[in-house]
C-alpha cells in the first residue's frame, strides 16, 4: 500500500492507494484506487463502513495485491522471452 498526498497524478504499478473520509451518518467512506501500467483504476469502494474497516478491505486488498505480484511475474517472464527470440 502507499500513502500519498491526493495531488499525486498517478499510481506507481502494483500500489493500492486508499482513501478514507468521514461517512455523512456514521463510520466511513473508503475507497481504494489500483495503480496499473498505464493507468490508475478505482478498485472498490466501502460506503460507510463501520470503524472497523481494515478488517473488512483487508482480503480485498491481499487478493488485488496477489494479483498484481503474478502480473509483474508473468510480465517479466514475458520481457526474457522477448529478450531471448531476438537474440
């Protein structure tokens, strides 16, 4: 995970940011944004989640977390191979 000032343009590959606010009734409104190669995705969001929120995002977070390690893996192994057939 990453903490940054929301100023930052963009997510580095692989970082969760979250972002979290008071709820307008009670708890809070979290929302949880996933840096890619090219771009920045919103991963989810938790409106008005109980002040217990980390145990709520937190498998969420282990999976996208997961995911993105497979896709550095995969986008590497991908990389040698390139490297390999043009030499």
């Amino acid at each position: 995970m990453l903490w940054t000032p929301r100023t930052v343009p963009r997510l580095p590959f692989g970082r969760i940011l979250l972002r979290w606010e008071p709820a307008s009734k009670a708890g809070w409104d979290v929302t949880a944004r996933l840096g890619l190669a090219t771009t920045d995705v919103h991963l989810a969001t938790w409106p008005a989640a109980d002040d217990d929120w980390p145990g709520l995002i937190r498998p969420t977070l282990r999976e996208v977390t997961g995911l993105c390690s497979a896709l550095a893996v995969a986008t590497s192994a991908l990389d040698f191979a390139n490297r390999l057939a043009e030499s």
